[in-house]
C-alpha cells in the first residue's frame, strides 16, 4: 500500500512541480498518464524515495520515504524508461548477480539464483552477450529482471514500453500482466494504460482525475485535444 499525504515538490527556485496530493494507492495495477513535463515521473519519483516530497510525506507499507528511505528501497522496485540507464555491468548476468548482492549470499548461490531469474523472464540465452548487442526490448526485460530479482513488493516502472517496437512492447506488457507484485506505472500507450485497475491522469503537477481506467483516458483525450485546439488558436 502507498500513501501520500498531502505530498507536494517544488524545486528550489520555487517551482511546483506536482502540488500536494493525497490518495492511497492499493491495487495491484495503478497507470498514471498525462503529457510530458506534466508531473508523472515525478510522482513514480516519489514511492521508492528516489526523491522526497517538499511538503507531506509518503508511506509505503506503513514506512516513511524521508525517514526509513532505505528499507523502503528494498521493498520498491524502480524501473527507468531507457533500460541503459539501469544495466551498469557488461553483461545481463552480471547485472542480475550485482542485484542479488543485496542478500550478502555466496558467490555460488548468487551464481544459481541468477540463472533461475534469467531463466523465468526468458532472457538465460543472453546472459553473458554485451547489453550493447541486446535490442531494446532484450534490455528492458533484463532491466525488469535485475530489479525484480530481489523480489520487492512493488515494482514501480517509468515508461517501461516507450522505447520498444509493438513486439517488444506486447512482451514487456505480457510480462508485467503476469507479476505478483504491485505496479505502478507511467505510460503514453493508452491501451497499456486501460489494462490497469486504476489510473491516475496527471496535468500541470496535479492529479485531476483519478478512477476507472476507461473514463481516465476519455478525460486525458479531452485535456489533449485541449490543449491542441488552444496551441492551434495562439492562446
């Protein structure tokens, strides 16, 4: 469970870059959508204490991110949307053994667990090309398995398909559909949007519609096409 409390972030020149919200999020697949630079990624931000809000406060699992940011981190997944931005060693098995690291086991096991991570997320014939070699889809799907390796309870994912061809992209999403975990995700595919439980529409840092997944893409439409018709009048 996530919570935020009337959690807000400005920068420091005084800049709202999302205005205080709160809500609690609770079900297993939560999409926020809106228009770049409206204040998503910022609100992903949020869950794992990659940043900490201004004003408020948020909680995962009853755990504050400013004061307990770390046990929150082991329990909260964060996948970037440009999976090189994730993948720091020279090969995925690398990768998914640095991850493993965390649960100070020996070399051995580290080595077996890793090939069963690679293994169920069907990437085990790539394990030891350069991620440079890789396609984008093959380097999402080993970012995926490198963060869910240490199994946290929430996989939080910014843009996870924005980069990919329409195979790789109905692979990353097959492969989200089929996670225990919580998911919180950002997206632009507005049909990945509509196979959520919740979505949240996000514009201008704020939070204006928050329900049903299909009512949340007739409202975000609406905004667009808004804005659309304003920029085309020069108002």
């Amino acid at each position: 469970m996530i919570e935020f409390r009337g959690a807000g972030v400005r920068t420091d020149d005084g800049r709202t870059l999302l205005h205080p919200l709160t809500l609690t999020l609770a079900e297993h697949r939560v999409s926020v959508i809106g228009a770049n630079g409206s204040g998503k990624s910022t609100l992903l931000r949020l869950v794992n204490g990659l940043l900490v809000p201004s004003e408020g406060s948020v909680a995962v699992h009853g755990r504050d991110t400013r004061s307990e940011g770390h046990a929150v981190r082991r329990s909260v997944g964060f996948v970037f949307t440009d999976p090189l931005s994730q993948l720091v060693m020279p090969t995925g098995r690398e990768d998914v053994e640095l991850s493993l690291r965390s649960r100070k086991l020996p070399a051995a096991e580290r080595r077996r667990q890793g090939e069963a991570v690679l293994r169920r997320f069907g990437v085990d014939h790539l394990a030891d090309r350069s991620i440079y070699d890789l396609s984008g889809g093959e380097r999402q799907i080993l970012a995926l398995a490198v963060v869910l390796a240490v199994e946290p309870r929430i996989l939080v994912a910014d843009e996870p398909t924005t980069l990919l061809d329409l195979r790789n992209d109905a692979r990353v999403r097959a492969l989200i559909a089929g996670l225990d975990q919580q998911v919180v995700f950002t997206t632009h595919n507005l049909d990945f949007a509509l196979e959520s439980d919740r979505t949240l529409v996000v514009d201008d840092g704020r939070v204006v519609f928050d329900g049903p997944p299909t009512e949340a893409v007739v409202r975000y439409r609406g905004i667009a096409a808004a804005a659309s018709a304003s920029g085309a009048d020069g108002t």
